[in-house]
C-alpha cells in the first residue's frame, strides 16, 4: 500500500521503474579515461569555471579558457544551469577526483568527425569566401580555415579570385585531413547541379515550334550549335540549315552569326532547331520554268520571208 501512495504521490511523467534505477547505478559507476568524450548537465557556474553533472561517480569541470576561444566570452551570461555540454576528458584532478574537460577539444574530434559525414554524404552547404590567395580562396567551416582550389571554385573558369571575396557559395567536401589540419572543398560540383536544374527549369518552358533569334555558337561538321536569346543552346543539323543541301555548315553559317531559328523537337534535355523551317520561299538555283505551248503563236516559214527581197 505504501508503494501504490508512493507511486500517486510522484508527479505524472517521472515515474521511474527499477530498471532505470539500475541504469542510473550503472552509469554511476562508468569509468571514464583520458580522451573520452562525455556530455554532461551544467550544475555551476562561475566567471572562470563551469561544473558538469556527468552522472557518474565525480562531477567535471570546465575553465573559461577551455571553454571558449573567445576573450570576450561571459560564463555567467552565456552558460546557465540545466544547459548540456560536450566535452573532452583532459585528465582526472587529484586533489578533489574532479575531472578536467575541454569543450574546445571536444568540438575539434567532433569537427573533423562531421566533416568525414559531409564528405561522405556529398552534403552541399554554403560558406563565405574570406580571402583569395595564389591558387585559390579561403574560408571557414565551423571555425576551421578550408581551401578552394581555383579551379573546383565554380563550374567555370575564374580569372579574377579576389572578386570572390565576400560571396557565398554552396560547396561540398572533397578532402579531410585532420592529422594536417586540412580542410579541401569544391564548389564546382553544386554549381553543376544549379546550372543543370536552371536548364531543366528552362527547357520546361519551351513549346516546339517557338520561332526564337540566336546565335552561332560553334560549328561542327554535323551542324551548328546557336545560342538562344532565352539563354539556353541547341543544335540545328546540318539538314536542317537549309532547303537548300549543305555539304558543309561552315561554308553558309559563321560563328557570332545572328540566325532566326525554330525549336523542332525537346529530347533528353537537348533542343533540336531548324533554320530552314523558317527560310524564305525561294526558287531553288537549278528550277528551269515551265515552257508553255500557245496557240496563238502560229508564225510560219512564209510569214518569216515575207517582206525580205531576195
């Protein structure tokens, strides 16, 4: 009866079975080693310390300087009671059995862990470009300094790296070295992606037999590939040039040519055009016209002589 008051007296939600009991007593009793990493409950806090309830056998214990990087950090308005802390096991205080732990140590392990995750996942997530050096630029992932090759910058040639400070790009993990410190990332591979899904979204928009201008972008022996004024490029066949047979595309079009063009066929994310769809009727060069017989000419062989004194 004393149990079943007990267990009515207790707030609805904190009922706690025998098997948590023994879970408890079983943390209690965890030994933790040098390196170990430890979360624990904020249970004090000073202007150079902070005390951690970790749950078992000895509380841990935090400085300022292990705490945070910054000079300017405040532990009484910036860490309270109840809060929850990760840290590294630095070593065990003998004088009071307290453990030493370094929060900045911790965040470091968990650092390089997270970026073997992102580089894994190919996760794409943004950083600010800091400063352009002679192969690159840099920046800051989670407080530690990256590097992006020039060339793995964008999906196309940078010439001028410092006009790349300040700007925000979307990037992937391509290298983690945490024995040196290093940090390699690409932003190459998310504006591929941007720029392809750009284009899907483009191409969408395009009805077949849009009459559209452009460009001659390149010629190739097979045809010609034109620039649309929507931003988008397809390819006219060299069939499709003109009415006329081309043997040749670079013997009728030249690259920067303005052309008016006719979207023909959306396949595979590829635009078909035709030139000749919306060439000018024309009589072909070889066309001989029509002779028609009349019966109103009727000269003969006398009508020729006549009148001629022979």
């Amino acid at each position: 009866m004393s149990d079943e008051i007990a267990k009515n007296s207790m707030p609805e939600g904190t009922e706690k079975t025998m098997a948590d009991f023994a879970d408890e007593l079983d943390a209690s009793f965890k030994k933790i080693h040098t390196g170990d990493i430890v979360t624990g409950t904020v249970v004090g806090v000073s202007e150079t310390e902070v005390l951690l309830d970790l749950g078992t056998y000895t509380e841990g214990r935090i400085s300022k300087q292990d705490l945070s990087n910054d000079p300017s950090f405040n532990l009484l308005t910036e860490v309270h009671n109840g809060d929850e802390i990760t840290a590294t096991v630095i070593r065990t205080d003998k004088r009071n059995g307290q453990l030493v732990l370094s929060r900045k140590e911790a965040n470091n392990s968990l650092a390089w862990e997270k970026f073997n995750a992102l580089k894994e996942d190919r996760t794409v997530f943004p950083v600010t470009i800091t400063e352009a050096v002679k192969s690159g630029v840099l920046t800051k992932v989670d407080g530690f300094r990256a590097f992006i090759p020039a060339s793995r910058l964008t999906d196309s040639f940078v010439e001028n790296l410092d006009e790349w400070v300040g700007k925000t790009v979307d990037v992937t993990v391509i290298d983690v070295n945490e024995e040196k410190k290093s940090l390699v990332l690409s932003g190459r591979e998310a504006a591929r992606a941007k720029a392809a899904e750009a284009k899907k979204t483009k191409i969408s928009r395009c009805k077949v037999g849009t009459v559209m201008e452009g460009r001659v972008e390149s010629i190739m022996p097979y045809g010609a590939f034109v620039a649309l004024s929507n931003g988008l490029t397809g390819l006219v066949h060299v069939s499709q040039i003109s009415k006329k047979r081309v043997a040749n595309p670079a013997s009728v079009l030249q690259e920067g040519q303005e052309v008016t063009v006719k979207i023909i066929a959306l396949k595979d994310g590829k635009i078909s055009l035709s030139m000749k769809e919306v060439e000018k009727e024309e009589a072909p060069d070889d066309e001989v016209p029509e002779y028609k017989n009349s019966d109103e000419l009727t000269t003969t062989l006398g009508d020729l002589f006549k009148g001629l004194n022979l």
